[in-house]
C-alpha cells in the first residue's frame, strides 16, 4: 500500500468515527505520524482530502460487491451477502459523518450519491435479471424500474428525518429495506429458498 493510500485510509476511518468538520489537518498529520509538509505533497487541502479519501473508499466498496457477485452461488445468496456486508458498513459510520458531508460538502456529498446510485442501481438490475433465470424472481419483475426504487428507498434509510438512529438501528432498516424488495419479486421457489439464508431469518 502506497503511503498516499494509508493517509487515505486513516482519514476516512477517522472522519466515520468523528465526521469531518471535527477533525483537523492537524490531527491528521498528528496521528498519521508525518508533518502538514508531507501530508500537503499528496493532498491541495481538506477538501481534496476529503474527496480522494471517500473516492477510494467507493472504489474498495465496489469491489467487495463485485467480488459477492462473484461466489455468490445464486441471486438470493448475492442479495443476503450485500445485506451482512451493508450491515457491517453502516456500523462503521456514525451520523454526524453525513450530516457534515451534506452541511459542509454538498457538492462533495451530491456527486458521491450519483456515482452511488449508478453503480447501485446496475448491481441490483443485474440481481434481477439473474433471479427472474434462476426462477428464484418473478418473470414479470421489471428490473429497470424496480432497480430505481431499489435505489431511491436506500437512500431513505440515513434520512435522520424518516429514520433516527434513536428511533430505528441501522441494521433493522437495511434487513427490513432487502426483504421489502425482496417480497416484491420472489417466485414461489424464491419464496421457500429464502428460508435457507441466515439474515433473512429473524
């Protein structure tokens, strides 16, 4: 790993504990072990910090889903992968990283969210095109239009004005947001095969 994509690293871990706008360049150097000089070679500012820290970290994430498409042995085992994996992912961020990045960094925040949603939306038509071969998914589910909705409701769960931490845990809403669309398109066989998948259980 090269030392830009360590100080990288760190700084995301950093801001998902403690959000953005509390931690300084500073704090960064003081922790990377290196001083402001060094961090400046590879970064212009916080703000190019910011942006190629979470960049990276899109990228890693993508290919983590990438590789769950891989091995998963169907559609339904795919989709219960991304749910275990998006709960341990949303473990990791604390709300106050996206209240900084929506406050501070709109701009930032907004192409984030579009190259999300690309990236989402074309991972989950996929899902469905391969369910609706498996026949685990209905032969009538619309993966274009149900792909969007996939996406737009997913957003919807860091909405702290629908769904405060206080009131609804990440990992309850990213189970209940999988098996709501799931039941949307399952097959009769989809149905039973569900059975089988541990974080579809409770």
């Amino acid at each position: 790993m090269s030392q830009l994509e360590q100080i990288l690293d760190f700084s995301n871990s950093l801001f998902m504990k403690y959000g953005i706008k509390s931690v300084s360049m500073d704090d960064l150097s003081s922790n990377l072990g290196i001083s402001k000089k060094t961090l400046y070679r590879y970064v212009e500012n916080k703000r190019d910090l910011i942006n190629q820290s979470i960049g990276r970290h899109i990228d890693l994430e993508k290919k983590v889903l990438t590789e769950v498409t891989r091995t998963a042995t169907d559609a339904i085992d795919e989709m219960a992968q991304i749910a275990e994996h998006t709960v341990i992912h949303f473990r990791q961020i604390k709300p106050v990283l996206i209240h900084d990045m929506q406050k501070y960094y709109r701009d930032i925040w907004e192409t984030v969210m579009k190259l999300q949603s690309v990236f989402i939306k074309n991972k989950i038509e996929d899902n469905i095109k391969r369910g609706v071969l498996e026949d685990y998914y209905r032969k009538d589910a619309n993966a274009d239009i149900i792909s969007k909705l996939y996406v737009a409701k997913s957003f919807s769960l860091v909405d702290e004005n629908l769904f405060s931490l206080s009131d609804y845990p990440r990992e309850l809403l990213i189970r209940q947001h999988i098996l709501y669309h799931l039941h949307g398109i399952l097959s009769e066989k989809g149905r039973q095969h569900l059975l089988n998948f541990q974080p579809f259980k409770d």
